[in-house]
C-alpha cells in the first residue's frame, strides 16, 4: 500500500474527499515529524510508538575497496509495533 492508497481508504472509510484525506495525513506525518525533531515520543495506544534513538559514531567499511571509513553519529526514527498491533498481524 502507498500513500495515494491509504489516501483513498481513508477517504472511503471517513467518507471524506481525497484532497481533505490528503491534508489529514500530511497533517498527521507532519505532526509526529515535528515532535521527533524536538526529541519527544508520540504514542498511539493499540497502534505502536514513535521515537528517536542516538546512533554513535562507528567505523565501516566500503564494500567495493574494502577500506575503513568513519561513519558519523546521527538521530534516528524508529517505530515499535504495540500489542495490539502485533496480535492483529500474527
């Protein structure tokens, strides 16, 4: 499923236009983009939760020349399915 999928479902289900089902979604994902960036935690109870984690620096390699490199520290997004979720999808 992609965007101008989920776009229609939601557009069906709350019987909504595809432009209003649009803005709810950009409306969603920009609000739980911006929570992330100042470092909160955005919890859907029965769906999952939003975080950020810090990922230290560390030295990898580059496939094709086999020499190290050094990769740098950086934030990262992570999601981690809640019970509910994880039941209906078993």
């Amino acid at each position: 499923m992609n965007k101008g999928d989920l776009v229609k479902k939601i557009a069906a289900d709350c019987k909504l236009t595809k432009k209003q089902a649009s803005a709810a979604l950009d409306s969603v994902t920009t609000t739980i983009t911006g929570a992330l960036k100042k470092g909160d935690k955005v919890t859907l109870i029965g769906f999952g939760s939003f975080y950020v984690v810090k990922r230290a620096a560390r030295t990898g390699r580059n496939p094709q020349t086999g020499k190290p490199l050094k990769i740098a520290a950086r934030k990262a997004a992570r999601f981690r399915a809640g019970a509910v979720l994880s039941r209906k999808v078993k």
